[in-house]
DNA sequence: CGATAGGTTGACGGTTCTCAAGGGAGGTGG
DNA sequence: CCACCTCCCTTGAGAACCGTCAACCTATCG
C-alpha cells in the first residue's frame, strides 16, 4: 500500500467515542452508511423481535468490525449496543469501496474480512451440549482476548449472564449452572464476571467439538 | 457495465456438470480458487468432525453462490456435495476479484453477496421450537425456488431427513414427527419428500419469529 | 441505607433425544 | 417380473437435558 493511499484511508476514519453502556452504535433499519472497527470495550449485536424478546447475534471486541452485514440490504439488519466503555473507528464504506478499486490489497482485506464473518457466524450453529457451547464461548473469548495482547487466562465478562443464555440458546439458569459446574470441576474460577480460566486444556478440549480447533 | 467487462466475465466462467447425488463441489481442505453458482439441482454444505458426525451447514439452490466462506482461508472451510443432479457455474476468484477492480458494480455485487451470507447464516441461529424451525425452513426453501421461477407450493425436498434434522438441530425422529403434525393440522401434505404447502399463511406465521419476515 | 439490577439455587415439568422396531420405496440381479 | 436388499422414513416408549417458575441472595450506586 503506497503512502498517497495510506493518507487517503487516513481521512476516512472517524474516530467516535468514548461510548457507555447501554449506547447505541447503530440500529436496525438505520440507513448503512458506515462500517466500524471496536478500538476498545465490547459491542453486542442483537435482534429485537415484534414482541420485544431479544436474540443475541454477536459479541465484538477490540480489532473487530461490525457492519458489514448491512451492506446486502443498505440498512442495518440488527442493533449495535455498547456493553461498557467503548472506542470506535467508523469508516465510511462508499468511500472506502472507491478506494478499494485503486487498492487491490484493500479490496482484498474487505472480501477476507467479510469471508471470516460468515464463517464465524456458523460456529454456534451446531446442535452441541450447553457444557460444550458454555466451554467454547470461554475459550473464543480467552483466544480473540489473546490475539490483542490481553491475558487469556484471566478477563472480565463485559456482559450480563442474559445475554451469555441468550446467544448460546440457553436459559440464564443454566449459564450458572453450568458456570458453576465447571468450577466445582477445577476448570475455572468465576465471581460474578470475572473469569479465571484453571485448567486451559481441558475446557479446549470441551471445546473443540463447537470450534473444531 | 460495459460490453467489454461483460465479455471478460464470460471467459472466467466455467461450466461444471452434471454432478451426480453424492459428488463433491470441493472438500473441506482443498485449496480455495473458484467460488460457484449453483445452476440446477441442490448443494449442500457441511462440516465432518473427527468422529465422523457431520454438520450440515447449508443447502443451496439455483441462482445461490457458494465458496465465499473459502476467501478467508485460501481452503474450503467445508465441504460441498450434491444432493441430486447439479450443474455449477465456477469462477476463479483471483480473477474475477481483479476485475472487480475495474468493474465497481462487480465489486459491488460481490460484496452484497458476501454480506447476505453473513446474514442468513444466522438465521436459524435462535431459540426456536422444532416446529418454528421446520415452518421457516419449508417457507425458505417455498421463497427460495418462487425466486427462481419455481412452483411455492409444491416441490420436491432434495436431501434426507437426516440431512434436514442436522441442519434445523434435531433428531430425524423429530422431523419426521413435526412434519406430520403439520399434516394433520392441515398445514401441508407431505409424501416422502414430495412436498405440498395448503395453508401458507398459518406456515408463515409459525415461520415468523425465524424469519422475521 | 434502601433500591434495583443481576446472579444463584431448588423443584418441577416439558420438549426433544435416544433406543428399538417395523414398514415402504426403489434399485439390482436372477 | 419378481425377490431381495438397502436406504430411508415412521412410530412408540422411556429418559434426559434443559427450560420455567419461584424465591433468595449479592453487588453496586445514588
């Protein structure tokens, strides 16, 4: 990427936030305009229903982006909420798809990013135990924590044990169960949302039915 | 877009076909070079675990591209078989990625079709009882076909309830239970994968809280 | 210090899975 | 043309996992 492009990229970025919890990034059916990376803090991604029950699609942490389901219908599909303190860099993708014509690396970058997305989406999809959902969920986070410098064994869950159920299909009744379980088992320690992960191997292992590595 | 573009995208496409029921597309692992437009028959995409149980990630039908999910990677993240007689269009996707530099519209589309995917993939991610799952999975494929100039109401089911089970998250048994529930509520008429819808309106609204819409 | 949201725990019940057996449909070979 | 074989589908009985309901507990914060 040469340096007149870099600069041209540069002027596209808006850096929006700090966010607190409980804000909206974006909601469904708002106009698409942009497409955002999480600088830090974590976003949910969610459906409301007509009669107002929620599903959970997503939890998005730092280096992530979001919005790039919106692109197919030209509004966001799902809202966008913040779940504590966030930082946000938004990208206008009109722009950003021009310039992708001049920079073929950068066209590359949007088609892998979005090819990931739609892998990604289909981990949770299989008709797996709540121990192994509950197991692979624990292990995704510690991993995608990791790959941003973040210490795997030890971080605090940014959301509430209803949406934890929600996006693993379970009752929040049984997030604690199982939480509690899989302490009482030696795998990790957990006061309230703050996690601790004992014994890696064998929650991977638990895992690796959901993440397949 | 010009005629000249058009011409360069009609020397990237390659007929495959017929594929028998059974065949492959590609194989979880092979290298990534084509994405494919399903021209007639059903494929279907799915996952196979060490231990040999798969997981059915999708079925496809005319008019639908599959491979996208392989740009990330460089391989196929799945593997792709045909459920009945299949002809394909392929693409090399290097190539037709080049173009897209020099074709916006192409760029364009192609993004719009990654970013579908990403949304339909979810889907089926939700809550949902067994029998709003098969509701939205018979008004899908009902849309599906419509789309493509086929009959809604009456079609042929192209896989197993194996197949069907292990996409919607239940037991054959349990298909096959719901689906004649469905006919004795007088729902459908189902011989075998014969399929006749008699009430759409009562499916679509089972198929709702999937669907959306 | 009280209010509120969030988390835990127990008892119970239901949807769905598992196991088991039996019944076509379609293909192949005699 | 029929017999057999192999999938595939269906049906029933029982069990298990997990959801629901209810109550209680615990942080956090104004």
């Amino acid at each position: 990427m040469d340096k007149s492009a870099l600069k041209d990229l540069h002027v596209l970025i808006d850096h929006v936030g700090p966010l607190r919890p409980g804000e909206y990034v974006f909601r469904e059916g708002d106009p698409f305009n942009v497409i955002a990376a999480v600088r830090a803090g974590t976003v949910k991604t969610s459906l409301l229903s007509r009669d107002g029950d929620e599903q959970v699609l997503g939890f998005h942490l730092p280096g992530e982006v979001i919005g790039l389901n919106a692109i197919d219908g030209e509004r966001y599909p799902c809202d966008a909420i913040a779940l504590d303190t966030v930082m946000l860099c938004q990208f206008s993708f009109p722009q950003i798809a021009t310039l992708a014509t001049r920079l073929p690396n950068l066209q590359k970058h949007l088609f892998k990013l979005m090819s990931r997305d739609i892998g990604s989406v289909s981990l949770y999809t299989g008709n797996r135990s709540a121990d192994e959902r509950m197991a692979a969920f624990l292990i995704s986070l510690s991993r995608r924590l990791a790959a941003r410098g973040f210490s795997p064994r030890h971080f605090q869950l940014t959301m509430p044990r209803t949406d934890i159920a929600n996006y693993l299909r379970q009752a929040p009744e049984t997030v604690s169960r199982v939480l509690r379980r899989f302490e009482r088992d030696g795998l990790v320690r957990i006061k309230l949302r703050d996690v601790e992960i004992i014994d890696m191997d064998r929650l991977e292992t638990m895992a690796l039915t959901v993440l397949r590595y």
